[in-house]
C-alpha cells in the first residue's frame, strides 16, 4: 500500500476499505451515499491502478482476491492518519463501534454514554455486547471494531491495551433466599445457580478457574445471555450467580438482593481496553479510549494506567 498511497486520492481510499468490508458495489454506494455508477467507476480505477481486480465474484457472493485482501489494513490506517489527525469531537458526524461484556451495561455505559453525548454531540457510538461466536480480535483488525473492552486473561500482544480496573466476584440472591443470612458454605454455594452465556469463545473464565483450582462443581440451573436479566431471575428463585462485585452491588442498592462473599477464591476479574496500535498525533480511537479512561477513572476512583 505505501508504494501505491501517492496514486490514490483519500476518496479512492475510503472507497477501497469499504468495498473490502463489505463485499457489495451496492452495499457500498449506499454506505458512502454514492450512486452505483459512481461506486463501478471507482472501482474500475483501483483496478486499473493496483493491477488487481480485487474484488471478484465467488459463490456467495464477491470475495476479495489475496491482494485486495491485503490492502485492508493499511488502506484503514492511511485513513485514519489523513482524516482524524486533527480530530474535533465537537464537529465529528463519526460512528464508533465498541464491544464490550455486558455486565457494563448497567453501571458503566449510561456514563460514558452520557459523556459521549456532551462531548461529541454529531457523533454516534455502537456498542455491541461480547458474543462468543464474534472473532472480537479480528473485527479489530479488519476495523469493524474500533475499540474492544475485554476481560479475558491472555489477549493477543499484538494490540495495545490499556488497563481499566479489576474486580472480585461475589455471590448475589434474593433477600429471602434460605441461605441470605446463614454462612455461605461451599455445599450450599453449589446448590442451584444462574449463569450467565459463556461470551469470551474458548478463553477460560477466572470462574471457571477458580472452580477448578477449589475442585468444586456447582449445578447450573439455567443460563441467561444478558446480565440485564439477572435482578429479576434471581427475585423470582433459589438461585445464585457469582458476578462482579460492581454489577452485585450495583443492583443490590436497588432491589431486595443481598450480596455475599464467595467460600472459595477465584482469581480478580480485570477489564482493559484493546485497540490495533495508534499513530502517535492524537486520532478519533485515542480521544474515545481516553473518553472511556476517565469513565473508568471517576467510577473507581483509580486512575486507568496508560496504553501499552
């Protein structure tokens, strides 16, 4: 791409990244408001300069040729040099894609969402919850996704990542559960839990660690694949979920739950921010990874340590 960039204008340029993710003339002359016409003719000149027809047509549709594929990458990062060096929040109309587990939802995300709003007022921010079946590491490299908020133990080096805060899990209930004011045992903690939807594909879990490291086997009654549904499931049963400290006493402060130590140790839970590396003028990701920094920042009372 660095020996082609100076033959092709920042247009060409966007034209190129959005045909490559989504496949379509089509789809990318509405994405990019253009006629279809214009999008063909477009296409007809990257053509022509990079020798390779880039986009050809398989079974399910246009599949990028090996080059074309290769281009991706570095043609998002010349975009993101040329149009958000000098990045305003204050003027952008851009749209931001975050991944995030959804345990945030409740406690974290109406702040950075209301922060969001005042800062960018034009801008849009998406934010999808983590989903197993989702290669969140890949949609950072093809540029789906902005920025991921994860919590697994080993993400890939290759990105930089900025640590958030850290938390412990701890058992939430009804008031009323039979055991709420008796001493957690490990033989009751086993008894009857909710669980929620794995969402960090084959990564291990520290739950799931600190199950395995304490040879304890709990029965899991149902799974649910939203944190949001927890308060009401558990008000209405016997059940116990181990979460985040945060998340427990977040809804505990609002509903009749009570929120009781774990009898066994599971590792600290810790939240970071991934992004593919930046250049080093401040760019739209770097504004919106600080944005969401001193989100971090003002809730635990623990300044998020720098990107590395």
């Amino acid at each position: 791409m660095n020996d082609t960039a100076d033959s092709l204008d920042i247009w060409l340029i966007r034209v190129l990244c959005t045909l490559l993710l989504e496949r379509s003339v089509t789809q990318t002359a509405l994405h990019l408001n253009q006629t279809q016409p214009a999008i063909s003719g477009a296409l007809r000149r990257l053509r022509e300069i990079l020798g390779d027809p880039i986009l050809v047509r398989g079974k399910q549709g246009m599949v990028p040729t090996e080059y074309g594929a290769s281009l991706l990458e570095p043609a998002q990062r010349v975009l993101r040099d040329v149009e958000f060096g000098d990045f305003d929040p204050a003027s952008s109309r851009r749209t931001f894609h975050l991944a995030a587990p959804d345990y945030l939802n409740d406690f974290f995300m109406p702040k950075l969402i209301e922060a969001f709003r005042e800062t960018a007022p034009h801008a849009r921010l998406e934010i999808e919850s983590l989903d197993s079946a989702r290669d969140h590491e890949l949609a950072l490299d093809e540029g789906t996704l902005d920025l991921v908020i994860g919590n697994w133990t080993k993400p890939q080096p290759r990105f930089t990542r900025q640590d958030l805060f850290s938390d412990v899990f701890v058992c939430m209930m009804r008031a009323t559960h039979p055991f709420a004011n008796e001493p957690l045992t490990i033989e009751r903690y086993a008894a009857a839990h909710l669980v929620p939807t794995p969402y960090s594909g084959a990564r291990r879990h520290p739950i799931d660690i600190g199950l395995d490291r304490a040879k304890v086997k709990r029965r899991i009654v149902a799974t649910i694949p939203y944190f949001g549904l927890v308060p009401q499931v558990l008000l209405q049963s016997d059940l116990i979920f181990t979460a985040p400290r945060r998340f427990a006493r977040h809804y505990a402060a609002l509903l009749p739950l009570v929120v009781l130590d774990a009898p066994l140790s599971f590792p600290r839970i810790n939240c970071y921010l991934l992004t593919t590396p930046q250049p080093d003028h401040a760019t739209d990701v770097s504004w919106l990874r600080k944005l969401i920094a001193d989100i971090s920042t003002e809730l635990t009372g623990k300044k998020a340590a720098p990107p590395t």
